[in-house]
C-alpha cells in the first residue's frame, strides 16, 4: 500500500526554515515534501521575496499561498490571550464564556 502521508514545511525563506526543509528533503522523497510560503499575509520585504522565488526556482519548489485577512476581533491581543488561556485551564471554549458574560450583562 502507498504512503500518501506528505511533509510540510512552512519555508519563510529564513535559516531556520531553511535547515527544516532541508533535513525534511533529505529524509524524504521529493513527491512526499512541501514547502509552504503565505508571504505574512503580503508584506514581505521585497529581497525576502526575491529569495524566496530564486530558490524555488533553483532548490525546491515552494508553494505561495495568499491567506484571507478578515477582521479577527481581539484575536492575538493581551484580552483574548488571557480569555483563551482561561479556557484552557478550566476545560471550556471561548464561545461558552463569551455566552455566559453576555448572559450575565442582559440580566445585569
């Protein structure tokens, strides 16, 4: 039976991206490898750019992909770190706690 397992490697076209993806490709078959690029949501210097398409050109092929940006409300922020880290520690999901306080604010 075939192995249809691949290997991603999110490629920034940094050192440390770079020695992952090579450590994968000399591990593994090249039809079972795939470098991943999402150019930080399209604002990347341009010389990391450059990088990156010479050596998908000359090493690997690297595959861009374009990630949607939408409004992620306080995702990433210092509240919605504490509020997820609350949820963790106590089993429920952010959804939960969210209906609750917004419960107790109607009723308040």
């Amino acid at each position: 039976m075939p192995n249809n397992r691949k290997h991603v490697v999110g490629f920034s076209g940094g050192v440390d991206s770079q020695v992952c993806a090579y450590q994968v490709r000399k591990q593994y078959p090249p039809e079972d490898v795939i470098l991943l690029n999402s150019q930080a949501g399209r604002n990347e210097h341009p010389m990391t750019v450059a990088f990156i398409n010479w050596y998908s050109a000359n090493v690997f092929p690297v595959i861009e992909t374009i990630p949607l940006i939408k409004d992620l409300g306080t995702a990433g922020t210092k509240a919605d770190t504490v509020k997820r880290r609350f949820c963790a520690e106590r089993g429920v999901t952010v959804e939960e706690v969210v209906t609750n306080q917004r419960r107790v604010r109607r009723q308040g």
